[in-house]
C-alpha cells in the first residue's frame, strides 16, 4: 500500500513534469503558427528599410557595419558570388546558390518563416544563414542580396514573451491538476465527515462508498469496521438492559408480591415459611445477577491488565469439590474427579468463577441419579480441564448461543439462572489465553473442555 505522502509528492513531481512538457508543447506549437512569421514579417519589414537605405548612401561598407552594430547579422553578395559579412558571423552559411540567384532577380526570401520546423529553442536561436530574410537592392548599378537576420543577443529580449507563455501555461495546468488532484484527497474525506455525522443522526446504517488503497482508504475501512462494531455493540446494548430490566423487574414484583401477602393476619404458618422462602430465592436471585454483572464489567474493557499469579490448579478444584458435595449429594448426583498436580498462571479469583460455574450447571442441568465427571491433565504446552455431565444436554441451534450474554435454552428456563454465567466462563477463558469449546446432545449430557496456557 503506498503511502499518502508518497502518492502526494509523486503525483505533484507528475503534475509539474507533465505541466513543463505541455507548457513547453504548447509555446512550441505558438512558436512555429504565431511567433515564427510574425518574426518573419518583422525582420523582412526590416530588412528592406535596410536595403532601401543602403541605395542612397555612398560607402555602402561604412554603412552596413553601422547597421550590425545596431543588432544585426547581414550577408551581402553580388552577381559574381562576391560576398561580405557584417556583425555576428553566421555558424553555417548553407543558403541554396539557387535562393541567392531568386533574390538578385528581386524575390524575398522568407528564411525564417519556412525554416525547418524544430522545437523553438534549436529554431528560434539557430545561427545559420537560411534562417534569414533576404531583400534585394541596388547600388552603383551593382544588383545585391541582403541578408539578414538579428543578432544572437537581442534574441534573448523576444525570447521573454513566449517564456512569458510557456511558464503561464505551466502555472494554469500545474493549478488545474493540484486542483483536481486536491478535490480527490478531499472527497472522500468529506464523505467520512458527512457519514460520522449520519451516524447520530441515523443510527449506524450508513454506506460508505471509498475504495482506496492509502492512508484514506484504510481510515474508511476501520471506520467501516468501528461502525459495525459500534452497531452490534449498540444491539448488545439494548438487549443487556431489556434483559436486566426483566431479571431485575421479575423478582422485585415477586418480593414485593410475596411481603404484601405477608401482611395478612390470615396466613397460616406454612403458607407464610413458603412465601419468606420464595423472597429468599428472589433476594438470592438478585444478588447473584449483581454479582455477575460486577463480574462482567470488571473484566471490560479486554485490554486491561490482569492480575496474575502461580497457584495450584488442582488445588483449587479439589477446594470447590468440597465446598459443594452437599449441593451434590442434595440432587443425588455422584461425582467422580482425577486431577493432576498442575500449577498454572493466572488470576485465582476469576478462575475459581469459571470452575464455580461450570460445576454448578453441572449439577443444576443434570438428571436426578446423574453423574459428573471432573478432568485435569497436563499436556506439551496447555493444560485441560474437562467437566462433563449426564443431563439435559443442548441442541445444535443452542450449542452455537450458549455463551451469549443473557441467553438461556429452553429447557433451561424451567431453572432459575441469569444467562450470565457461561459468557463469564468464555471471556475470563479467553483473558488467559485459553479457550473453552462444547459438546453436548439433548438428553445424553454436556462436556465442557477448557485449554489454558502452560505455565
């Protein structure tokens, strides 16, 4: 990808090479249709009040190197071929014998007119006798041809005008392409600016139309992205309060419900041990989903630093192994385990929460008699920590959302819970290093596997 710097400053180099070139085709072209017979007809004009003048003066000689001296280069020659030349000598004299021979019969010879088209700077200055006027004229009954043509040096005085052309040539091309060249950068500059601000005025459902391939190009691409990202952040979003404000609305009607009923004088003792053990369960509710929520805002955003240490994995599982075997043997549930001695880097606290919650489906989701089988073994470069159960299993469809933030299967909806805790389990999984798949099948039961770095 070339930079914009350097497609700026090789497009500007292009636009000033290319300018100098057509400037100079153009003052070229004005040269050969415009400057060159009117040169001509200037210097024959010349030449012929020369010519008239040198007829009435006695010594002609004298004359004529007055003449140069004003600026001129003259070639005179006569019938015999006899031929002297005043001021500047010319480089090449190849004039046709034939042009001479046309001139002492009176003819004007228009050298500079019908000289050899060449670029203006070999033909403006090119120093040969051809590239004159010729005049004839008498003196003493002698027929001469004159010559003629400016000196060298008054050249560069008429070379200002079509410099003059050339560079304002130059100047009005360069500024055109800078022009053009410069809209090209801006437009698709104004069309970011138009489309940040559609975004808040239409949400984040903008086109955004640039194809490049430099600096602006990428910048529209991860505004692209950064759009996208922002509208499905946008959606998370919504459905993260519409889901909050229900788990939070339910139990709170329930609670309040409950301690309304309570009010009654009526209620006998059981019916009042059941709705205090109902505002328990939803009081529990809460505070669990507040926890989870804590949980999950404190691992955002993903680019802070964890805090990390060795400890002792299996440890760890063998310490929550024992905090639930009453929840265990509650369900009826046998669990078996088989851990390896395995240390690990990483953060305790977050790392008792994935264990904590795999652990807790297991024994929520499974079937009353079930079973749940713990795993951790020790690899090359990754430690594994399986935990697998008999219960309900999943679906294909609820396999792809189970690590959804709020998202619940069917069959778990009869449970209480929060849809909270497996997203937990993936993003602290996935701050390790590690990664967390799922196989399951309706009826038949769950595995979780969980790869972590090595220490």
């Amino acid at each position: 990808m070339k930079s914009l710097y350097s497609k700026f400053l090789m497009a500007t180099l292009f636009i000033m090479i290319t300018s100098s070139f057509i400037g100079f085709f153009i003052a070229n072209a004005y040269y050969q249709n415009n400057l060159k017979p009117e040169n001509d007809t200037k210097n024959t004009e010349i030449a012929r009040r020369i010519a008239q003048y040198a007829e009435t003066q006695e010594n002609l000689d004298q004359y004529l190197k007055h003449t140069a001296s004003t600026g001129y280069q003259l070639y005179v020659v006569d019938r015999q071929g006899e031929s002297h030349s005043f001021g500047g000598s010319f480089n090449e004299k190849n004039l046709p014998s034939q042009t001479v021979v046309n001139v002492l019969n009176g003819n004007i010879y228009h050298g500079m007119r019908d000289f050899p088209k060449k670029t203006f700077v070999t033909g403006f200055f090119a120093n040969e006798l051809r590239n004159s006027v010729g005049v004839p004229f008498t003196h003493d009954n002698t027929q001469y041809a004159l010559f003629m043509r400016p000196n060298i040096k008054l050249l560069f005085n008429e070379i200002h005008i079509l410099l003059g052309w050339m560079g304002l040539a130059i100047f009005i091309l360069s500024l055109i392409a800078v022009l053009i060249w410069a809209a090209m950068i801006i437009r698709p500059v104004r069309q970011l600016s138009q489309a940040t601000n559609k975004v808040g005025e239409n949400g984040f459902d903008i086109h955004l139309d640039i194809h490049r391939k430099d600096e602006i190009g990428q910048l529209a691409q991860n505004f692209k992205d950064m759009i996208s990202r922002l509208g499905e952040l946008d959606k998370l979003r919504r459905t993260f309060v519409s889901n909050v404000s229900h788990d939070i609305q339910t139990p709170l009607l329930n609670i309040q419900g409950y301690s309304r009923l309570l009010e009654s004088n009526m209620l006998s003792e059981d019916d009042r041990y059941t709705y205090l053990k109902v505002i328990q369960e939803e009081a529990n509710r809460m505070s669990t989903l507040s926890k989870q929520l804590l949980t999950l805002s404190s691992l955002e955003p993903k680019g802070n630093t964890l805090r990390k240490e060795s400890f002792e994995v299996s440890r760890q599982l063998r310490s929550l192994i024992h905090r639930f075997h009453w929840l265990v043997n509650e369900n009826n549930l046998s669990l078996t385990y088989s851990f390896e001695d395995v240390w690990v880097k990483g953060n305790p606290e977050l790392l008792n929460t994935v264990w904590e919650n795999l652990l807790t489906n297991a024994i929520k989701y499974n079937k009353p008699g079930g079973s749940i089988d713990i795993t951790l073994k020790e690899a090359h470069d990754h430690i594994e920590i399986t935990f697998t159960d008999r219960g309900i299993g999943l679906g294909t469809k609820e396999k792809k959302q189970i690590f959804d933030r709020f998202y619940r299967a069917d069959l778990a909806r009869t449970k209480q819970g929060t849809g909270l805790g497996l997203s937990i389990v993936k993003e602290v999984i996935e701050l390790h290093g590690g990664q967390i798949s799922v196989n399951s099948r309706l009826e038949k039961g769950t595995t979780f596997k969980i790869f972590l770095p090595h220490l």
